[in-house]
C-alpha cells in the first residue's frame, strides 16, 4: 500500500535532502582545503634539513639536483609538493638517479619524521683505472663501469686500458664512452684484463698500458717496462699462465724476450 504524504511534508523532505547534501559537500570541501593546507603549504611536513653522507668527490649539490630530478620524472604530485616537503621523498633512490650520476654506485634514503631530516647515505664508485680511446679518457671501476673523464696517463701503479672494447658500446667516430656504461657486455672479458694487470704487478712486471686488438679478434696486449710484449686472449683467464710466465720472467728473463704469446689454452709461446 502507498503512502502519500501532505505537500507541505513533502517540501520539508526535499528541503532537509538539500540541507544535509550541502553540509556534506561543505564539510568534504573543507576537508579536502584543510588537507591541502596541512600538506602543501604548512610546516607539518617540511623538512628542516636534508644530509648527504658517503661523499667524497661528488658535491652535494650535484647529489640534490640529481635526487630531485630522478624523483620529479616519476610523479606530479611530487613536482607540487617541492623537495622541501617530507612527503616528497621516496623511500628508495629511484633508478635515474644512477643514470644521473654514474660515479655513485650505491645509494638510499632514510627519513626522520620527528627531526624532519632526510639522510641520503651514498656508496662511490672507485677509481681502478683509466679506459683511452684515440683522444678521450675516461676512469672506470673494478666491475668495468664507466663513470668519469680521465687524463691520459701511463703509470705502473694505474691501469691503462687503450682501444674500442666492442662498437656496440662506444663509436669510433664519436669517441666517446657513454658514462655509465660498462667496457664489456660479457663480464669475464673485463675480469682477465683486470687480473692480467693484477698478475704482472705480483710478478713485479711494470706495465706501461694494456691496449685492445680489434674486436672481433678478442685479444689484449701488454706493454710492460721489461721489454717483451704480452699477448693474452680475452676469453682466457690469464691466471692460469702465472706460473709459466713468473719461470719466463726469471730466466731467460722478459727483457731477452719479443713477445710472450698465451692466446692458446694451456700453452705459451715466446720468442
């Protein structure tokens, strides 16, 4: 059975429908201002100082100035809310950071909400040797990755790598490595050059630079200040030549050699 109700009820249930809509806009648009308020423009979450620990080359503006823009490509909200604020910061270092950045190997981000600081702990990349191509040098790091301009240099106690590790990686016509990039694709090949140098110093051979055949030949060469040039494959690890070459080296001693040859697995070729 219906119900009908008087007209001037009616009115009243209509009057009391808008009545409580509008308060329940009024109060969610409040809200929503009074929320905005608190996180946009208020000091409730502004960050009262921001550390950076771990550095020692890298200025710490540079790290800011990376750390905001690799935090900015990935969100608007981020843009408005400015890097003085808690919230925006991540709790990982995003991954454009390092592209940014590429002598930093390591980084993170811890956030103190009671102090309002933002520490950010960085990790460098180390100084192992110096990679030449024809006019450009670069450093590079134990695990083959590029991450600075170098001066050329020839020294016993540096690593000095000269030629084009593979033309997927860098032009011959640009002469340039594209920093962070790594020397080898295949991490073994950077692996013998790095222990082919770390052999040679243990033996008291002074090299004055390894250099790179083409590509496609997978060779090295060493240079060293005793005389004989050494020639390793890069798909070989040179350790296993370390005895046979410390005999060499001894007698009939490398400055009364040509070359040492040790391109073929398990053999040793000298002249």
């Amino acid at each position: 059975m219906k119900v009908y109700l008087p007209e001037k009820e009616k009115k009243w249930a209509r009057f009391w429908f808008k009545l409580k809509f509008f308060i329940w806009v009024l109060a969610v648009g409040f809200s929503v201002i009074g929320l905005a308020y608190v996180v946009f423009v208020s000091n409730f979450f502004r960050v009262n100082d921001i550390v950076i620990t771990g550095s020692r080359f890298v200025d710490d503006a540079s790290v800011k100035e990376a750390l905001m823009l690799s935090v900015l490509s990935n969100s608007l909200i981020k843009n408005a809310l400015g890097a003085q604020n808690y919230l925006f910061w991540p709790k990982e270092v995003p991954v454009e950071f390092f592209a940014l950045l590429p002598s930093v190997s390591e980084a993170s981000i811890s956030k103190d909400y009671f102090e309002k600081t933002i520490t950010i702990a960085l990790k460098e990349r180390e100084k192992f040797g110096i990679w030449c191509l024809e006019r450009n040098c670069f450093w590079f790091d134990r695990g083959g990755v590029i991450f600075e301009n170098a001066p050329a240099a020839q020294s016993n106690l540096i690593l000095t790598v000269i030629g084009y590790p593979e033309p997927s990686i860098v032009s011959e016509e640009l002469q340039i490595f594209p920093l962070g990039s790594k020397v080898f694709s295949d991490a073994s090949h950077t692996a013998n050059i790095f222990s082919a140098f770390e052999i040679l110093n243990s033996l008291g051979i002074g090299v004055r630079e390894l250099s790179l055949s083409r590509p496609e030949l997978r060779e090295f060469y060493a240079e060293t200040y005793n005389g004989a040039e050494l020639r390793f494959s890069l798909d070989l690890d040179p350790r296993r030549f370390a005895a046979g070459l410390e005999k060499l080296n001894i007698k009939p001693g490398l400055r009364n050699l040509e070359y040492v040859d040790m391109r073929v697995e398990n053999k040793i070729f000298y002249k």
